[in-house]
C-alpha cells in the first residue's frame, strides 16, 4: 500500500471511556486501508474513564483520529 494514505475516524466513547461506535469521517479513498484503520480500533478494550466535564462530547463524537496515528 502506498505509504502516503491517511483517514480519519469519528469515535464515540461512553461515561466508562469505551468505544460505542467508530465511523469514516475522512476517506483515504482506499477502502481497505479505511477498513484496516476501523478494524485497529477494535483491540482496544477502553479508554481511560473521562473526566465529567467532556462525556458528552466524547458521546456526541467530537474525538477525531487521523491514522496513521
């Protein structure tokens, strides 16, 4: 793959630091390295538990990764 892709990815996180969810919010425009930066995601267990005064950012998905990381 070429070395210069890049994406990003929408994450939404619960009060416990866990993912809920994760989405595409910027393609690379190659479907399997989009796939392979979403996939990365799931070994992760959890985040540290947030502090209260951005849980609801962290639910409502303002984190944004850019992989690669």
């Amino acid at each position: 793959m070429d070395k210069g892709l890049k994406c990003r990815i929408r994450l939404f996180i619960a009060a416990n630091g866990k993912i809920l969810n994760s989405e595409i919010y910027e393609s690379s425009g190659v479907e399997e390295f989009d796939n392979k930066a979403l996939s990365s995601l799931k070994n992760i267990q959890s985040f540290p538990e947030p502090k209260v005064e951005i849980v609801s950012r962290l639910a409502s998905g303002e984190v944004v990764l850019g992989f690669p990381l």
